[in-house]
C-alpha cells in the first residue's frame, strides 16, 4: 500500500499502488449497539434451522437431484483449497524467496511480496529499496524506486503522524501490514504469471493521543510476475479496492491493545 493523489491511488511508470487517506480524528468510530437485531436474527435462525431438519427427514430416500444442483453452484475445492505445498524454507532478509517455477509458485510469492509491499519498512527509505531490490525485476529496480521515492515523501510520512524516517514517535506504534486472503492467477505462460491476491490491510498510529488510529481496508491487488534469476518478480503490479464484507459489531480496541498485539503477534510465510 502506498499514498495517491487522486482517491488515494498513484500512478507511476509500471507501477500503481494505493494507501487508504490520512484520515485525523479523535477516536474510531463506533457502530450502534445492536442487541435486539441480534435477538431477532437468533430467533429467525433457530426457525430456519428447524424447518431445514424438517425438510431433511421429510425427504426420504430421494434421487438426490437437488444435491448435485447445490454442489454445482459451490466453489470446487480445488479453486479455493489450499493445495498442501509447503511454504519455501529460504528467505532474503525477512522476505520469503526461492519459488518454484509453477503456477502455485508464482502465487505463493505474489502472496508473499503483497506483506512486503505493504509493510511499515516501506516507509524507511533503505528498508524500502532493499524491499524493491528483493520483489522486482532487476531491470525495473530502479524505476520503481524513483516511483516509490515520489510517494514516500516527509510530508505524507507526517500526516500520518511519522517521523522524517517513517517511523513512530515515542509512546506510538506505526501499524501497515497486509495480510493475503487468497490469490488466483489469471494468466500463466510458463515464464510470465499475472496473479491477483485479495488482502486486508491494516494501517494507522497506535497511540492514546493519535489522530490516525488503525483501521482496516480491503482490496486486491494484481501482480504481472516474470521467471527471472531463479525465481519469481514483479513486472508490474496495481491495486483496486475490495471485495470488502459488511463490518461487523466488533468493538474497537484500545491504543495500548492495538500496540501489544502488533509487537506479539508475528506474520507468515505464505505458500499456495
């Protein structure tokens, strides 16, 4: 995720990134208190659950036609399970490299570059190109770091509430993280993959005083990936938003919750 200037999306070159808008205000926001819309769906639950049970008994021994409509209509498991390769054993410097030269391979390490991409070392300049240097190809290197260099700039580092350097004050934590729901490759050449990678991202100041707590987004994000060197990188990527669900009734968590689990609560390699 990166900062934009129009609806915050920017586009340089090959490369099309995209971070929510500073958004300062006091607190999070908070949703009304919904205990009799709860109520009610248990209640109309309970009845529909029932009257499934009732149809399931009344249907006896019959030809099952309805079944195969049903399953039809699913998702086949191989589309949406995970397929059982085990994630890469090798990394260079906290990002997981190596992949194998397949499809599986190429969505594994779009994965993986997604949480890299989206990462609070992108705000660091020397963390930043190290990053670049890692997921691109090493002819784009240097065109996406003059991309990245035009986004990150001081002032967007401060209204996110940032230090020069794109780090927290003291007393804050500086959340941005990505986390990859699932990923699908709609084009695969052999030597060339373009994957996309739905995600959820966190990004916002952990702090009692901070005007730019952590919120959640939503969005995927599409690589064009290349076979080089050994392994999969970047050609090109670009991100819209969503799918998004409907948010639920969680209660937002406090500054110095938000800041504990972010230290505690480490990250993954992904495999596909």
């Amino acid at each position: 995720m990166s900062p934009g200037d129009e609806q915050g999306y920017t586009e340089t070159g090959h490369t099309r990134t995209r971070l929510p808008d500073p958004d300062p205000y006091g607190g999070a926001p908070r949703r009304p208190h919904r205990s009799s819309s709860r109520s009610l769906v248990t209640v109309v639950g309970v009845v529909v659950l029932l009257i499934a049970a009732i149809a399931f008994a009344n249907r006896g021994g019959g030809s099952g036609g309805d079944d195969t409509t049903t399953k039809n209509n699913q998702p086949k498991a191989a589309t949406t399970a995970a397929s059982g390769t085990r994630p890469v054993d090798t990394k260079t410097g906290n990002i997981p490299t190596g992949f194998p030269h397949t499809d599986q391979g190429a969505q594994s390490a779009a994965a993986n570059y997604a949480v890299a991409l989206g990462s609070a070392s992108m705000f660091n300049k020397a963390e930043r190109d190290s990053i670049l240097q890692t997921v691109i190809t090493p002819s784009g290197v240097a065109t996406s770091q003059a991309a990245f260099d035009k986004a990150y700039t001081r002032a967007f580092n401060k209204s996110l509430g940032l230090n020069d350097a794109g780090t927290a004050p003291k007393g804050y934590t500086f959340v941005s993280r990505t986390s990859p729901i699932g990923t699908k490759v709609t084009e695969f050449t052999g030597n060339t993959a373009t994957v996309e990678v739905w995600c959820s991202g966190l990004l916002g100041l952990a702090g009692e005083h901070s005007t730019n707590p952590v919120t959640n987004s939503w969005f995927t994000i599409t690589m064009k990936l290349e076979w080089t060197a050994g392994d999969w990188k970047i050609i090109t990527h670009s991100q819209k938003e969503g799918p998004a669900p409907v948010p639920g009734d969680d209660r937002a968590s406090s500054a110095d919750e938000m800041s504990k689990a972010v230290d505690e609560y480490g990250g993954f390699t992904y495999a596909r």
